[in-house]
C-alpha cells in the first residue's frame, strides 16, 4: 500500500468580484451537491446534516460507493474524511494583496499499488491530474454560480 499526499492551489482571476463568504457558500453547495464540482462523482444522498457537519453518501463513476463526514469551518475550510481512508481539505485563503485562493490538500491510500514501484509511480501521477482537474473544475463551478447569480 502506498499514501498519496498532494495539495493544489488555485487562484480566483483577479477581475473575479467574488467575496469569501460567496465563495464558502459555494463551497457548502458543493458539500451537498458534489457532482457540479468533482467530475468522479456521480451521485450524493446526505444522509445526515446541521450547519456545521454533513454525512453524505457518494456514488462515483466506477459504482463504488463511499460514505464521508464533511465538516465546515465557517469563513473558510471544509474537510472531507471519508471510510475509504480519504482525507481531503478545501481551504479558501486570501494574500497580502487581498487575491483570493482555493486550495486543495489530498491525503489518499493507494492500497492496489506497492510503495517504491513502479505502479505507484504511475498511479500517484493519474491521482495527482485528477486532483488538479478537480480543484479546476471546482473554482469554474463556482465562477459560473456566481455570474448566474446563485451566490449570496
């Protein structure tokens, strides 16, 4: 078995208007409705949820089915640990000048794979550009709510 760690950081374009707080409300949206955000995930049924927490239930493309605890830390983390050993975070952050960053971290086994060969190799590098094609795909996502005007 092999462990996968990655983070990935994105930046809002600098025209963007979005404000943290519309940002972390898309970030809850996309708690409950992944599927606009993580092209891997298919389907989501919540199954438990307050203001703070969310237990959900993912079905991804392969079928398989995972179930995470989701927690958010209101402006600007959610954290997404799932039973399949999955630790994931989405961090907003902002910089000295006041631009506007997404930041995802990855903590991932890697259990058909044996550390130091060459398959992990190979596997920890298709994890690593769907990690980036996600967090991508999750700042268009929220790009788009916002010029539709879904975002508070």
């Amino acid at each position: 078995m092999s462990t996968f760690n990655y983070s990935y950081t994105i930046g809002f374009p600098k025209d963007t208007k979005i404000t943290m707080t519309q940002a972390f409300e898309a970030l809850r949206i996309k708690c409950r409705e992944p599927m606009k955000f993580v092209p891997v995930m298919v389907g989501c049924e919540v199954i438990e949820e307050s203001p703070t927490y969310i237990k959900r239930s993912i079905t991804l493309n392969t079928g398989e089915g995972v179930i995470e605890e989701v927690y958010l830390y209101t402006p600007s983390l959610v954290t997404f640990k799932s039973n399949m050993g999955t630790y994931i975070t989405n961090i907003l952050s902002e910089d000295a000048n006041g631009n506007l960053y997404l930041t995802f971290t990855f903590s991932m086994p890697i259990r058909s794979v044996v550390a130091g060969s060459e398959e992990e190799t190979a596997e920890k590098e298709l994890v690593r550009e769907l990690a980036a094609g996600t967090a991508e795909k999750s700042l268009r996502s929220i790009l788009e709510m916002l010029d539709e005007g879904l975002l508070n």
